[in-house]
C-alpha cells in the first residue's frame, strides 16, 4: 500500500483550500505521517523520532513540555556533547515506530532533546558538516599510507563539531590503533569507527538499479539482510551474476521479495523432475515456470523447439504410469 507521495512523487499538489503545497516523496530519509489530517497527537507522547545523515534514525524523549513539529531543527543529547538533527515524527506514530524497532524499549534509556536549534547551533552544526567531504578524502589517504585493507565511505560530524564517526568497509578486521592516532591529531577531534557491508554502502551513496528505479536499499528498504545464494536458484532464474547483482555489487536485494512464493509453489513439485517416458519418445526437462506450476518438456534434449508445456499433477500422473512400467502415449 502506498502513499499520495510514493504515487505521485515530489512536486506541488494542491491543499484543501486550494493552495500550493510542496510533497517530496517518500524514502528513509523521511517518516510519511498517516495521521497528519487527523488533529494532533504529539501530547500523547513524549518520544521523538530524529533523522541525522544519511539514514541515520534515532530517537528521543521531550523535556519541559517542549512543543515540536516535522521538519524542526533541534539539539539533542549525545554520549558525549551534544548534536543536532531534524525532527522525522512526532507523536502517535513516534512511538509505534518506537516500540516496532525497539522490541525490548523498557529496557532502552532515551537520551533527552535539549531544545530547538539556535542560529548559534545552526551555524556551527553546518560549518561541521562542510567538512566531511574533505575529511574522508584525507581519510582515505592516511589509511592508504599504512596499507590497511580498508575502505573509508562516509564521515559524519557530530553537530557540535567535537566528534566524527568514520564509516568503513573491510573485509578482515582491521588493527586501528596507529590509524586513530594519526586521525586524531590530522582532525583535531574525537574519533569514532564504525564498519558497514557493501549494502550499508550502497544505501548511502544510493543510485539507479537495473530496473530504473532509485535503489530500493537508498529509497526505502531498512532491513538489508544477507540473501542466500539459493534464492535465485528457486526462481529458476539464469545463472548470470551481472544479471543478478546490483550496484553494491552483491546478490540483488529484490530476489528475496517473492522468495516465500517460489519456495511455496515448488512444495507442489516432484522431489526430482525425472524424464518423462511416453509412447511418442522420451520428454526431457527444459525450463520451468514455478509460479504457474508448469514444466516445459521437450522430444530432443539437444533442441529447444517444440516445447511442450506440462502441469505439476500431470506429470506426477506421468511419473506413477513410468514406475508402473506403463508409457503413455504422449505428453
């Protein structure tokens, strides 16, 4: 089910009393709210969704009655100073969106939302910002001088400018004592490192996938779980890894989309599609479409043409006549 914005896209759309007003589409980087035409519910609670960069999504806990709305610029408490981020989701719908991604919330301490942004915190929030393209450069120089098998992707800066986290991809762990050091005093900040995979990387970078579309891992898909090389394998697709690969340059997140259908449909199969005997010669396997539970058969196992569409029952029929000794007399 999708929402106004996901159907239309951005642009300008028209309010109930008739004047523009801008949509931006729908992606991870924002929270569609669904009750935004129902009255408010941020008294009702007091957790805040907040969106940092990237994908980046925490939440936090109101104080002194503070009165936000989407889109607000404010200054949050951090593990050390402070950062600042944009309010994604207020009320209700906070926390639900809370209690889904946090199963064992009783257990989870929020940290507290101090105020909204000043044009003080704003400022020195941006200024840390303009620096993170220029730090990952130098980054990934320092890090090539030592010859660590590494990768650094992204840098983002706290929103007082006293701590930067260096987003990584390695493959083998890492020894970055001596890398930090040489950070440290390159940067003038405290350093934190913090590995992600390949799909990780894909989703900040983002990008157009084969099929067109913004990358589902940028727009919109948060769990990037690991796809089982056996996925394609149950869709009967070809074994072509610049088919099946996406941007990241691993198994394509889209092949786990209808992976429950396929491995449902195929409970309907024989355990193994044997040749079939018949009257009229013997039928080799020579594709299958598991979803529309047929498998196409053909006389010669060496031509393609003349294929003959066969159903699961009737070739189970088939296969109880052959053990039978029975053969008949076509497909």
């Amino acid at each position: 089910m999708s929402c106004a914005n996901c159907t239309f896209g951005a642009g300008l759309r028209k309010s109930p009393n008739n004047s523009d007003v801008t949509v931006t589409s729908c992606n991870k980087f924002d929270t569609y709210d669904w009750l935004n035409d129902l009255p408010d519910t941020s008294r009702y609670s007091d957790i805040v969704e907040v969106r940092f960069k990237n994908t980046r999504k925490e939440f936090f806990k109101k104080t002194n009655g503070l009165k936000l709305q989407r889109g607000d610029i404010i200054v949050v408490e951090a593990p050390s100073g402070h950062d600042v981020g944009t309010v994604s989701l207020t009320g209700k719908l906070a926390e639900l969106q809370y209690k889904r991604k946090n199963r064992e919330g009783s257990y989870f301490a929020l940290r507290n939302i101090y105020r909204k942004a000043t044009q003080n915190d704003i400022q020195k929030w941006e200024s840390a910002r303009s620096r993170e393209f220029s730090t990952m450069i130098i980054a990934r120089k320092i890090a090539g001088s030592l010859g660590l098998e590494m990768k650094v992707s992204d840098v983002e800066f706290q929103g007082d400018n006293t701590k930067a986290t260096f987003y990584y991809i390695a493959e083998r762990r890492v020894d970055f004592r001596e890398l930090i050091k040489l950070y440290a005093e390159a940067f003038k900040i405290k350093i934190e490192m913090k590995q992600i995979g390949a799909r990780q990387e894909a989703g900040l970078i983002g990008g157009i996938g084969s099929c067109g579309r913004e990358l589902c891992c940028s727009s919109w898909k948060t769990n990037l779980e690991t796809v089982p090389l056996s996925a394609p394998k149950y869709q009967e697709l070809p074994v072509n890894l610049q088919y099946l690969t996406g941007k990241c340059g691993k198994l394509k997140c889209c092949l786990m989309y209808e992976l429950d259908n396929y491995i449902e449909s195929r409970k309907d199969f024989p355990d193994v599609l044997l040749e079939l005997e018949t009257l009229k010669g013997t039928a080799y396997k020579y594709k299958i479409d598991v979803l529309k539970k047929i498998v196409w058969y053909s006389y010669d196992p060496g031509f393609s043409s003349a294929l003959v569409p066969v159903n699961v029952e009737r070739i189970k029929e088939i296969i109880m006549m052959n053990k039978k000794g029975i053969k008949p007399d076509d497909l």
